[in-house]
C-alpha cells in the first residue's frame, strides 16, 4: 500500500521572536524541518509534501528536491494546512502520516512503527500519543474500553477527570488518505480562533463509527513541538545527549558528553577520544585512534587514524594519518595535511598542502602553498601570497629547510634540499641543493650604545 506524507512548516513561530521562520531554527546545526524530513525519507513514501507559508523560499531552498511543496497563503489552523495538499493527494489510495516541521526529534523507528501499528490495527486514523509526566496544556486522549480512542479533549475543555489522563496527542497522525481529505471537506470553523483544526478529523471519523487507534511514543522527549527559545534550547540538548550517547555506544570515548558538540552527519570510528568542549560538525569524518581536543572545533573534514587535533581550528580540509595539529593552530578551508605532519602552536595554513613528514611547528603562516615531503618549515615564516590584488602560489620542494623568520614572497619555488638562511626574505626562485640568504650585512659599531648613553 502506498504511503505518504505531510510536513506542516507553514507557521510564523512569532514566539520564537526571531527574523528566522520558525522550522529553519537549527537543533545541533540542522534546520528543525531538515531533521523531520530527514527521517521521513529513510520511511518507504511515495511522497513527501511539505506545506510552507511564512519564508516559503527559504524552506524551499533548504529542503530542494527532498520534498514536494504547496503554499498555504493564509494561517487558518492545521486542517486548513493539511487541505492544501487536497489537489495532489485527494484521490489517492493509502495512508497518509502528518507531521509537524517543528519536531526535530523524531525518529524513523518511532515514525515507522506509528505506520505499522495504523496497518496492523486495520484503523482509519491513528494518533502518535506519549505520556507526559506534566501534560499540562496538551490534548488529552481519551480511551474507550477497547482501548481504542474516544476522543481528543483538549486541555482547558477537559473535565477534573480527564485532567488526571497523562497520554497526550502529540499532533503526529496516520490517516487512510482517501477519508482524511472527505473528513477535512466537513471540519468547521467555528470555534474562537475562527481556524480548522486537524483533530476534528479524528471526530468526524468516530461518529461514522471507524476505527481509530492510538500508538505510544516510546519517550516523550522525542515528540515535542519547538514553539520558543527555551524549547528550542531543551531539543538541542535532548539531541546532543542522543548524539554522544550513539557515539559512545559504538565505540567513542567522550570524556564529558555535557560539554561536547557533535552534529548528526559526524562519523567517529572506534577508539576515538574527544575531550571537553568540542565542537564537530558538517560532515566531518574522524577515523580510529584519534584524539580531538579538548576545546577543538572541526567543520567538513575528513580526519585520518591516529591523528591529534587540541585546542585547533579545521575547517574544510583533509587531515591525514597521524598527524599532529595544535595547540593553538588554525586549518583553513582547502587544506590537504598528509600523513605524520606536524602543525603546531599558532600556525595557520590556509588552501596549502603539506606532503609526509613535513614540520611548521610554531608560529608561521603557509597559505596558497605546495610543501612537499620531509619538509622543515622555521618559526615565524611567511608565505607572501597576496599582492593587494591576487594571491600568488608557494612551492616548497621535498627536504628543503626554511629558516625561522623568512618571508617567502610568491610566486616562488624553493628547491629540492634547498636551504634558506634564518631572516632571509626570498623572492626570486631558490635552486635544488642551494642556500639563499637574502637579509642585510650585519654591522657592529663599537662602544657606539656607550657613547648614546652620555
């Protein structure tokens, strides 16, 4: 049977006081809506529709080919939303699972046995419900003696003991697609808020006597809605604490879970250490025995085995194999460190490759540069890549040694083995095997500090 579903993201969130529209907030770096239709997709669906109002391009832009997309152009209510789909869906056989773009914390199984559960109760619509340890402010469901669902009474219409239920409606559902769109043709609006709710649907079902279930989230944690800052706050640390805890499970030593930052695209491989205050995300992949940190941030990098990364900055390049990076270093985008480099303390390389073995142990800037293998950079040495205009290219070949303080200004080659003398600045080609030394004669003047003294 085909399978559908619904993402509603058409609402402002003004309580999340923000020019961001709500659903693109991110939880753990991802936008909320991403994180939903993420886990929809690794459902089998024939198709996924998301409805957007407020900031409809922006969602568009951030979901792409992920989704299909109908505008809602006015706010009136979640079964006004869900009949926007009407001209895609209405005459389609199947069920159709509705879900809101602000619940980021969904999850495939959970979402996947919502779908069993509604195919295997033979039910028409099927609630996703949790139980909340204070459902203060939720809808509650109401049960008959079959343990089917009664009816949804919502918080301030419910009676003393309907205030004592603690399962809550999650605003998650199932429908069979052909009845939920005859249903939302009959939902009214007449209620205070002038909107047509989509749990009136559940209500029109119940009176034409079909079967409605109701399936029990596993935790309540994974179905809350963000309508604010502080719930906002409460799913990033939910999601971070889910994050870590898969990692750890598979082999990932996190000394301080609280204080450690992991998106949920990160690979860690085994025996991986990550000390406190960590920031890992967009994609990065980190292989076997390394160690990151502490207080390390690492974005779109691939990490090689038996690397050491501390208190550093790697952004969007290629680390290889037992490598050492910091304290205090600074990758920028586009860099390629071969195996058993080390980068130390307050360097920054920038679109550089530096090939096997090769050292710029402190305080030294190579940008647009090719350092080859077993190369010795000095302390204080510069790549002079930039003109005021273009950036100009630096080559270092195997062995050479560049002396501390050089300036290397590009474009330039420095040969193979090839020394540069400590303070030389250097800006015409260096031969394979040559020393260069390029600085000013050094002059003493006797007792001349003496005589400046009187």
């Amino acid at each position: 049977m085909s399978k559908y579903a619904v993402v509603l993201a058409a609402g402002q969130g003004t309580r999340m006081k923000s020019k961001l529209y709500k659903v693109l907030h991110p939880v753990m770096g991802k936008p909320m809506v991403q994180h939903v239709v993420d886990q929809l997709k690794k459902l089998e669906l024939k198709e996924i529709i998301t409805i957007v109002g407020f900031g409809a391009d922006k969602v568009q832009d951030q979901l792409g080919n992920d989704s299909r997309f109908v505008i809602q152009e006015e706010q009136l209510g979640t079964g006004h939303a869900v009949m926007q789909a009407e001209a895609i869906l209405e005459d389609k056989d199947g069920t159709t699972i509705v879900v809101c773009g602000d619940t980021p914390l969904l999850t495939k199984e959970t979402l996947q046995a919502l779908l069993d559960h509604h195919q295997k109760e033979g039910a028409k619509a099927t609630i996703l419900t949790a139980k909340a340890q204070d459902p203060t402010g939720y809808g509650r469901v109401i049960r008959d003696e079959a343990n089917d669902v009664e009816r949804i009474v919502e918080h301030k219409d419910a009676s003393s003991d309907e205030l004592t239920v603690d399962e809550i409606n999650t605003g998650t559902y199932c429908f069979d697609n052909r009845l939920l769109f005859e249903s939302l043709k009959n939902v009214s609006n007449d209620n205070a808020q002038g909107e047509y709710y989509l749990p009136d649907v559940i209500h029109i079902l119940r009176n034409q006597k079909q079967k409605i279930s109701a399936f029990q989230s596993p935790t309540f944690d994974e179905t809350i809605g963000v309508n604010d800052r502080v719930a906002l706050s409460e799913a990033e640390r939910m999601m971070k604490k889910r994050i870590n805890q898969a990692h750890m499970r598979n082999g990932v030593t996190i000394i301080d879970p609280d204080h450690t930052y992991i998106e949920p695209d990160v690979t860690i491989e085994q025996d991986v250490t990550i000390y406190p205050g960590c920031v890992l995300s967009n994609g990065t992949t980190i292989k076997a025995d390394s160690i990151i940190g502490p207080h390390t941030e690492i974005s779109n990098c691939n990490v090689g085995m038996e690397t050491v990364i501390r208190q550093s900055v790697v952004k969007d390049s290629y680390i290889g194999n037992r490598v050492q990076i910091g304290p205090f270093a600074h990758v920028r985008p586009d860099s390629n460190i071969g195996d058993e480099v080390k980068i130390g303390n307050f360097v920054e390389i920038k679109k550089a490759s530096l090939e096997t073995n090769s050292k710029v142990s402190h305080l030294s800037y190579i940008g647009d540069a090719e350092v080859g293998k077993r190369v010795n950079v000095g302390c204080g040495t510069i790549t002079v890549n930039y003109d005021g205009k273009n950036k100009h290219l630096t080559k270092i070949e195997d062995d050479a040694f560049i002396g501390c303080n050089s300036n290397l200004i590009a474009p330039v080659t420095i040969g193979k083995g090839a020394y540069v003398a400590a303070g030389s600045t250097i800006n015409e080609d260096v031969p394979n095997d040559a020393l260069s030394i390029a600085r000013a004669r050094q002059i003493n003047k006797e007792d001349y500090a003496k005589r400046m003294k009187k």
